[in-house]
C-alpha cells in the first residue's frame, strides 16, 4: 500500500523531522544527514537541529521517481531511520534552480530562461516589522524585479530583534550557537519570495561589522560551523543564490585566499551547487581591480561599478555571466553611492544590458515615508522602475544570446546613450530583409520605421538622448 | 626730428615691406630675416615673399623702448637695411600673448589672468564666403568663448576657393610655393579674433586629407618649408596658439618622433614661444592612451577625451595646463563624436573645470540654417553655451589656483555631477569661517545659504542633478 506515501514536486522541498536530545549543544554535537538515493542517484545533505529538540533534514529531488533514504548520525536514536517518497512533475511556475547556460546566460534547471532584474533589501527580514516585510512583498510583486540581494548577519548600526546566532547583543552572543527562529522566519520570506518568482540572492557575510557583532572576524572554524548550518538549513531552497560577501574587499579581517577557502567550503557543502559569487566594493577608477572571475568555485561575474559600458570588458575578462549588483541607487542620499537621478539609473540599465550583461536596481531615497529600500525594503519612490519593466520586456522578446545574435546579423539591439543623432546610418546584411524598430527608453516608446530593410540603411531619429534601435531579421 | 618714426604698442606688429625679385621662385629663393635689437635683447624674425616682388618682415616687440633693425638677405636688395621704431605701451585690451603660469594655469605676458574657454570652427575661414565668416564672428562676440581652434590646410571634402600651397585643385597644386592671397585673409580673420580678445589656436596639420591633397604626407623639407613660412607670417600676431596637428594619431604618414622633430622645429624659428600641442584622436577606451605631455617642447596638454572626471588623473601625469579641446560636441550628428546634449556638454564643462581643467566647446547640428559650427562656424544652436557663459563667471570669481585654494581651506567649488542629494556633509576648517551657495549649474543660479558656517556642516540640496557648492572663507 503506498497510498500514504508522501509525495513531493521535483524541486520542491521533502523535510524529514526527528526528535533527539537538547541537552548540551546539538548544534555542535550531534552529526546528521541523510542518503537520498534515485536509481543510482545518490546525495547526502547534512541535517541540522532545529531547537527543542527537533532536527530536520531537508532534501530538494531534482529527479521524478521513488526516492529512498537513510539517515546518519552519531547519536543512535537518529541513525539508520529510513524510508522513500515519490518526486512528481513540478508544478506551474516550478522551473528548479537557477543555472548558467551558454556562458553569459541563465536558464532555470528545466531550460527555462531567466533573465535576473535583480534588487537590493539587504536587510529587509531584519526589524521584526511583519507589516513593513509585507509591504516590501507587495512592492516586489508589483515590479520587474525578480532577484533580490539581502543579508543573513545584521549591521554594527542594527539592533534586530533576532539573529542567526543565539543571542540578541554583542554581549550575549553565542557563535557556538544558532537561534531557529530567526531562520525559521527567514526561510518563510525566502519561500514567500520563491511564490512571487524571485530569486533570494543570500549574502553570507559583509563588512558593515566592524568588529561590532564580530561576525567579520569569526575564526575558520566558526566560519565553517555557519556555512554548513545555512546550507543544511537553505540549500533545499531551489531560489536561493550564495553571495559570499558583500563588499568582500572592504572587509580588513579576511584575505582573498581566506574568502577562497570559505567559497570552496560551500561549493563542496552544497548538494545542489546553486549559484556562487562574490561581490566587490572597491572604489575603482576607470580599471577595474575586480576579484578574479575566472575561478573555477565562481559560476557569475558579480560586480559592482558604476560604468556599465565595461560590461563589454568583463565579457572578454572571464566567460561568465556578468550581473553588475550595484551600479549606484537612485535616490537622495548623502552617500556616494545612493543619489543617482532615474534617468541616470536607467539609462545604465540600458548600456549595460544592449552590451549582454545584467544590470540590478536599488533605491535610497532618504526622506520619503519608508527610507531606503536597499535597507529595509518598503516602497519604491524612484522613476526608473517603470523604465526597467520596460526594458525587461524587451529583453525577454530579444534572442537567448542577443550579442551572439547581432554578431550573426540577426538582431541588434542598438543603444545610443546621452547621443542625439538627427539619423543613423545602420548597417544591414546585404542580403537580409529587417525590420527596424525606434526605442525611446525614458517614454518608453517603441515606433515602427515603417518598410523592411537592407544594406546600408539611414534611419532617421528624433535627436533626443536614451534612444535605441532595434533591428529584426524577417 | 623723429616725430615722423614709426610707433608700435608693445605686442602689436611691427612690419617692414621691402620690394625685390619677382622672378624664379623667391620663396624658395630668397632668404631674408631682419636683427631686432633693444638695448641687449635681440630677436631675428624670418621675413617671407608676400607675391608680386614684394618681402615683409614681420615682429612683435615684447619691450617698450626704441627698437632698431637691420635686414639680412641673399638678395643685395634686401639685405642690410636698418631702421628704427618706438614700442609704446599697449592699449587697452591688449595684454601679450598668452603664457603658462603657475603650473597649470595661463595668463597673458603682462600677468592679466586667461582663462580659456574655446570653441572649435576648423574651416571657417575655407569656404570664401565673407557673409558666413561676419557671421561666425558675431557669433563669438557674443559668446562666452576666447578660444578657437582653426585650421590652415584643407580636407579632402572641400572645394576651397584658395590654399596655403599655390594652386587650388590636388591636380595644380605647387607646394613649392604658397598663396599670400590666403594667408592675408587669414590674418585678417587672426586680426578679427584678437579685436574679440580670442586666441587663434591654429591647427597646422590634420588627418582628414588622406592623400587627397598630399598635405598630410609631405617629406621632412616641404613640411619644414610650410612650417617657417607659415612662421614668419604669423608668430607676430599675439592671439596665435601653434596646435601641431589635430588627431595626430589618425594620420597613417607620420611617426610620433616625426611629430617631435616638427614640433621642436617650430619651437626652434618661433621667435616668441608661443604656446604650442598636439592633439590626439585614438578612440579611448577608460584608459588614456595621449601623447607624452611632459616631453620639453610641449607648452600644454591638448587632450580629447570624453570623460572630463580623468583631469584629476592628467594632473598628476604632466604637470602643465589641462585643456580639454575635444569632448564630444553639444548636436545631432549621426558620427560618434557629434550629437550629445547639452546638458551632457553642460555636465562635461564642470566636471573639468571643478577638477582644474579646461574644457572646450564644439557643435554640430547637422539640419540647420549654418550646418556645423565646428566645421565653419555660423549660428550657435545649442543648450550649452550661456551655461558655460554662466560657468565661466564662476570661474572668473575664483580664486587663480582654485585647486591649491580649496587644498589650502580658503576656497572650494565642488560639483555632484549626476548625483541629486538630499543633503550633503561638508567639511570647513574647525577655526574658519564660510559663505555657502548653492548653484545650479544648468539653471543658472547661485543661492546663498544664510549664515556663516564652520567645522563640519550639513548643507541641504535640492534633490536634482547637475548641482554644486561654492565655499568661500569669510
């Protein structure tokens, strides 16, 4: 009789709960995981324990069938506890996790494009404000975005109501311990963002510390500890991406070769190998001093600078997709890095996306009802957003690998910038018929030229800034 | 009796017209100079054929007193004339040539400060149309600009109805000999700028000829030959600039030593060092690839660029004035270089001057009554210039170094470019008192923030790009 059996969508999440001891520090203590075997399939994530006694494996099938496990552990009451459940079809909007494909790109797992709009909360799940936490699912249901940024650790300038430590100050910080609650709220906005389409770009560590929490500066051991607890807690997410660090070089405390080891320790940890990279935060002028990309532990390019036409640049640097995570916000912020106009904003959405990279938004407006959105998430103020939906359309209209397309005169995407041609001459294949398209990228217009068109074509253009062409092969 | 002896202001021309032989190729033939002598100072100017068996010598005294002369010639006709003349003071207006002062800045020989503010018109003197020319120079008379760049040879495209060279078609060209028809409308347009109190930045090669008329691929005597006529007839207008070549590095005939042996030459027979550059023209890419400003010969950096934030960087390489002569023009132009706006241009100018440069203007709109003011002049169409108009008062204002000022705490022009804050912190001296004022740079005003402020000081914005900050101690 398997009418009982539990059955779970491929992708999905199977949890398996046990109860165990809570005395002493099972955190530390007790060892588990579990072998999950399809056929000749075999992936063994660790467990983790989830306070009061309970500990949870979780597992996410990425093959349909009859899957059978067994657990292990050193504590006899936890070991050898076996037993199977059914991976079915995935339901609609269930793509799996997000992959590179052909070297610049993403698809999801099923071969479904994704192309990120990424933002940035960083700590929107952090104030214990479910209103504001809502208010900011709201706002995301509603945009174009469908990656989001945001941090695991709290800033030395916070004073969250829970952390993914135990404890709730400096003081009284333990980091032999975790606190469940905390993730376990975490992971509910993780699955909340999953039901909306987006993609949780998680940032492991960052150098707003300062000594403060400490969390900078664990030693390797207490780094290790985190991770392999984040990931027995997370990986099992299918929209959940690993950013090692924000700002990784702004962080005094940790070497390149430290971060190495630490982003090496994920990928060996992780059993479903999301998506890795690492975030810089230098003050690059003109050059880029960028971590090296090429890597083999680093699967995408994730960059800050806020020169998007070196997109074209970091394409030849490393064969991988570029996602420039912060390229200034827009905004009124004193900051350096927080007060760009929208026409500003989307105007590098543009050069940065007709070059084949992926531009992400982020917003800090200092003295509207809710105040920045890279922090605490809320509403979005600014007037890019819009202009990103409308690229985002057509985006998704242009071929999977648009620059290799233009390269085989079959599309171009044509940008233009703060230029103000009066016309165009564009050049078509000979022996090809196009179609050609005026994008006005602030109005958001697209108006037909009206004919079809080859060789060398001269396209008349109003002589206003953000203008694009685009040109489409009959 | 000297009441009937000559008088000449100083820096105005002195010129001595002399009549000999007509026959054979006297500009070849003839050699011909004249010693001008006061007290121990001695300058020997090259005299030059005018047409018509008629030999001037020309020169600009740089000392009041009486100066005498004495021609030296191959000619016995010619040679060993003497004569005398009284260099009076100048009259108003005229303050010398310009030179460069205190590193980065310039200013004219009598110590008045010359803040350059040019403007490009390559070929308005061509075209032989009087009426377009009168025109050109309304234009700049009521304009901000006090700087043109201009050139002497011809592109390949025109038709024009007179050349430096003898002859008017690539077929009948002589480049044995020159046309002093030319050359005298030239001057007079020379003449005309220093009337406007604008610097004639002449251009004496470019590369849009490409073998059309051969002037860009004349051998080492020919280049020599136009170089030193060219000399003589012009070094004694105060208003001139010796631009070697614009884009040197697009014409395929000459090497950059070529370029150093030509430029040294004019420094060699150029009585007065007036100031002299190169202009480059390589496709930049974030990266500067320019000529060697700091080589000896070199009296600036004449730079084309289109990112004026790499002043900061030119400052450090070459310790001589920044001008920036080409930073993309304000216009509709469907080539690269020609078509952004001129809020763009506006943007561009304060960046550079706010870093302690000197940008230029261009303009190229190219469906208008007069087609291309960088090409030859007519109407100015743009956005931009009563916004440099606006800017160049500012600068005016400033102190002489306003970089070492604001390094010194007595003065600061700081410019937030696209950047809108809400607010910004601002750091006075702890024991020195400051005037604030907000300016907006494309709207033209200057708002004072009431009171005097010092240590560090919250000073609130209006939110929108393109604004700056004038801090100036009480």
């Amino acid at each position: 009789m398997n009418d009982q059996l539990q059955s779970v969508e491929r992708w999905g999440r199977f949890e398996l709960v046990l109860h165990g001891l809570s005395t002493g520090n099972p955190f530390q203590e007790v060892q588990l995981s579990a072998k999950f075997q399809y056929k000749n399939k075999v992936v063994e994530p660790d467990g983790f324990y989830d306070g009061e006694g309970r500990y949870r494996i979780r597992f996410m099938p990425g093959q349909i069938g009859r899957w059978r496990y067994e657990t292990r552990s050193n504590r006899p009451e936890l070991d050898g506890i076996t037993g199977e459940f059914d991976c079915v079809e995935p339901s609609s909007g269930n793509h799996g996790p997000v992959r590179v494909q052909n070297k610049y790109y993403f698809a999801y797992e099923d071969g479904t494009r994704y192309l990120p709009f990424g933002t940035t909360c960083y700590h929107w799940t952090h104030l214990g404000n479910e209103e504001l936490e809502e208010h900011t699912l709201q706002t995301l249901a509603n945009s174009p975005f469908n990656k989001v940024r945001m941090c695991l650790l709290p800033t030395r300038d916070m004073k969250p109501p829970a952390l993914a430590f135990a404890g709730t100050c400096p003081e009284d910080t333990d980091k032999t311990r975790f606190n469940p609650d905390f993730f376990a709220h975490l992971e509910r906005r993780i699955e909340d963002l999953q039901q909306l389409g987006i993609e949780a770009d998680l940032i492991l560590y960052h150098p707003y510390d300062k000594g403060h929490w400490g969390f900078d500066n664990m030693d390797e051991e207490t780094d290790r500890f985190y991770l392999r607890y984040v990931i027995a807690r997370l990986a099992a997410y299918r929209n959940v991406w690993w950013s090692l660090s924000n700002e990784y070089d702004f962080n005094k405390f940790k070497t390149v070769a430290e971060w190495d080891q630490l982003i090496q320790y994920v990928q060996r940890y992780d059993p479903y190998q999301h998506l890795r990279s690492i975030h810089n935060g230098t003050k690059m002028y003109k050059t880029s001093t960028l971590y090296d990309f090429t890597k083999p532990w680093i699967t995408h390019q994730s960059i800050q600078h806020w020169d998007a036409e070196l997109t074209s640049v970091w394409r030849e640097t490393a064969p991988k997709p570029i996602v420039i995570d912060e390229i200034s916000y827009e905004g009124n912020s004193s900051r350096r890095w927080g007060n760009i106009s929208g026409e500003e904003m989307t105007h590098r959405f543009w050069e940065g996306f007709s070059r084949g990279g992926f531009v992400a938004h982020g917003e800090s407006f200092i003295d509207r009802e809710t105040r920045a959105w890279i922090s605490f998430g809320g509403k979005i103020y600014g007037e890019c957003m819009e202009r990103i939906a409308f690229l985002r359309r057509i985006i998704e209209e242009a071929p999977e690998d648009w620059i290799a397309s233009a390269g085989e005169g079959q599309y171009k995407l044509m940008y233009f910038g703060r230029h103000q041609h009066a016309y165009k001459m564009v050049e078509l294949g000979k022996d090809t018929e196009f179609r050609i398209e005026i994008i006005d990228c602030w109005n958001m217009t697209i108006t037909p030229v009206e004919g079809i068109y080859r060789g060398i074509t001269k396209v008349k253009l109003p002589g206003r800034p953000y203008m694009a062409l685009r040109l489409t092969r009959v």
